[in-house]
C-alpha cells in the first residue's frame, strides 16, 4: 500500500519535511516512489504539486494524518471532488 507522507529533511533543529509516495513498510527517511512537495514548519511554507497528488489520491495511496491536514489547507480535497464530478 502505498501512503502520502512526510519525509524528514534539513539539519538539527531546523526540520523541512518533503511530502513523498511511500510503500507504508518503508521507514521514515527510506527510498520514496515520487517526490510531491515539501513542508517548512518554521517560515509555514508549503509547495504541493497538485496533479500529482490528485493521480495518487484517484490509484489509491493513502495520506497520513498531517500530510491530510495540509493537503486541506491547500483545499486540495476540493479538486479531487471537481475531477470526481466531471
């Protein structure tokens, strides 16, 4: 199964996370399917190829708790009920 989650980035105490495809039995930091964003927690940045998720959402992958979040945030959910309709 293939999850949306965040990837652990950047140095001690300054943590950037990009948002990756990932099988669900890999570990934190392991090998990634596809790159799809990134969060900065600290300047509250985020970048989501929308696309891309909204491909992965429509296969089946599963986003985790945060990375559900601040997909909402983006209203990214919004789109894929668009598509849906279409």
């Amino acid at each position: 199964m293939v999850k949306l989650r965040l990837k652990r980035c950047g140095r001690k105490q300054r943590a950037i996370y990009r948002i990756v495809a990932m099988d669900v039995r890999s570990r934190r930091e392991g090998r990634d399917f596809r790159k799809v964003g990134f969060y900065d927690p600290i300047k509250n940045q985020t970048y989501l190829n929308v696309p891309l998720i909204l491909y992965l959402l429509e296969k089946g992958a599963q986003p985790t708790g945060t990375v559900h979040d601040i997909s909402k945030k983006a209203e990214v959910f919004k789109e894929l009920r668009i598509n849906q309709t279409k």
